[in-house]
C-alpha cells in the first residue's frame, strides 16, 4: 500500500490526473493530455503570461506556480530556474480545485453546482453549464461562459472565476453550443461580456497624436481606422456590450470623444465632469466650464 502512495503522490506531482473512487484509483486518457514538445522560442512564449500572472499578485494559485516551474524547467538550467520560482503563497486559493470542478463538467457536458459572490451581494448558488473559459483581453481576469439554469430557463452567462467559491460536478447533462457559433459570440465583445442584443456600432474620435499608437494594436476584429476631413482619426467597430469598454476609453482621457452611441457618450461625459468636480473644476448645464 504504501509503495502504491508513493505512485500515486509521485504521478500527481507530475500533473497526472488520478480519479479516486472507493479506494480504486483510475486513470483515464481523456484527463491526462499528452506531453509536448516545446522549442525554446515556444517555451518563452508559454512563460511569458504565466509570468504575467504571478507578477500581478495571483502566485496564490498552486496551479499556475506549478506551470510556471515546468516551463522555467524547460528553458533554463536547474540552478538558475530555481532562483526564478517564486516562494509558495502562505495559504493556496480554492480556485485550484473549483477551476478543476468546472472543467470536469465541461468535459463530460455536465451542470456544476457553484457558489458565486458577485459585487457588493452575498454568495449565490447556481447550477450552471459550463460551456468554454476565456481570458479577459484588457485585465487579468478569467471568464467561464457558459448558461445558469433556473427550472426549465436557460440563460447564458459570463462568471468571473475568482468569484466563484465552491464548485461541485452534477450527473445533469446539458448540451453545449457549436464552436463556432460560441467563438463568434466571444469575437463580438470587447473583453468578454456578451450582450443579449445585436452588436452595437461604436464610432470614437481620437487625437491626430495618438494614430500610430491606436494602430499599434489590434483592439478589435471588427475594428476600422482612418483620419477624416479636419485630421482626426476615426475608430469605429461592432461591440456586442460597449459599457465593457469604458475603462479603455477612459484611458485615453482628453486625447479621446464618443461619437456614437448617444448613450456611451452621455456616460462617458458624465463620469468626465464628475472627476472635474473632484479637482475643483465647475460645469455650467451646458457642460462647458
């Protein structure tokens, strides 16, 4: 027994998914994905977000610190990939085995039970399919997306993963969107919000100095830049929630105006003349100092 613990422990260790049920210990290929092979190029790509992740305080996770290890592994010499891990968090977040939770639904197509705490509300039970898991584009969140049931109604949701505490697998089955069709839901929106409607047009003027670092990046799939009549330039694309993009555009400060939709603009301005009283400054009811 004790010689089949240290298996066990020691395949663990490796990432090797081991499914424990009334003491019979199974493995089953669909959980333990082959090993690949990384050129160095790839291995530095692959290390450079992991890096990201745990810069940005998130170490906590067991998960990510054990990535970050192998590929520092595959890159560098012993000696020095040890210099470059990071010191074990105190205590590791749950999100370890909630995230294991929801992609052990996702693979058999199963509802998982959660239990989600959104902003400022007490933690929520749902049962909820979880139907793919995405990163935000402009932040370091991650999304699953997926639908929330309620009876016999189905709605589809995007949950933020560090809000969710608890997560159970459920044997209720649900079926899952094509692909492509979800793919294209996720192309749509700006980071990860999924409006119910179509998507909206969203055109923005910005300052002629900013054109070469607006064409620096690619913000969206459906993006179109050029400079008009009086040399200002023009950013227009379709975005399925726009109030997701607001940070951004409030990035831009005064280099930046919201042309359409009549209701962004009107937020956008609000919030502008709001941090102009906290400096001091008045608007009159026609906006103007």
């Amino acid at each position: 027994p004790q010689t089949v613990r240290n298996y066990i422990t020691a395949l663990s260790e490796q990432g090797v998914y081991i499914q424990d049920g009334s003491g019979r210990y199974t493995l089953d290929p669909a959980d333990n994905p082959r090993q690949i092979s990384l050129s160095l190029p790839q291995a530095w790509m692959l290390y450079l977000p992991l890096r990201r992740i745990v810069r940005a305080s998130q170490n906590r996770r067991s998960m990510v610190r054990d990535l970050l290890r192998r590929v520092s592994d595959t890159m560098l010499q012993p000696d020095l990939a040890q210099q470059l891990q990071e010191p074990a968090a105190v205590e590791d977040s749950p999100i370890d085995s909630v995230f294991e939770a929801l992609v052990e639904g996702w693979r058999r197509g199963t509802y998982v039970q959660i239990l989600y705490r959104a902003p400022d509300s007490p933690p929520t039970k749902m049962m909820v399919a979880p139907w793919w898991f995405e990163p935000a584009v402009w932040s370091d969140s991650n999304y699953m997306i997926g639908a929330v049931k309620h009876g016999e109604h189905i709605k589809p949701i995007s949950l933020k993963l560090d809000r969710i505490l608890d997560a159970k697998p459920l044997q209720e089955r649900f079926d899952r969107p094509d692909p492509d069709t979800l793919l294209h839901r996720v192309r749509e929106s700006w980071g990860i919000w999924q409006g119910e409607s179509d998507p909206v047009r969203v055109v923005l003027r910005f300052a002629n100095r900013q054109y070469d670092r607006l064409r620096e990046t690619h913000w969206h799939p459906t993006e179109q830049t050029f400079i008009d009549a009086t040399g200002s330039v023009l950013w227009e694309a379709l975005i399925s929630e726009p109030r997701e993009m607001k940070p951004w555009i409030r990035g831009w400060g005064p280099d930046v105006e919201v042309l359409e939709p009549d209701w962004l603009r009107s937020e956008i301005a609000s919030e502008a003349a709001q941090t102009a009283r906290i400096y001091g400054q008045n608007f009159d009811d026609e906006g103007f100092f």
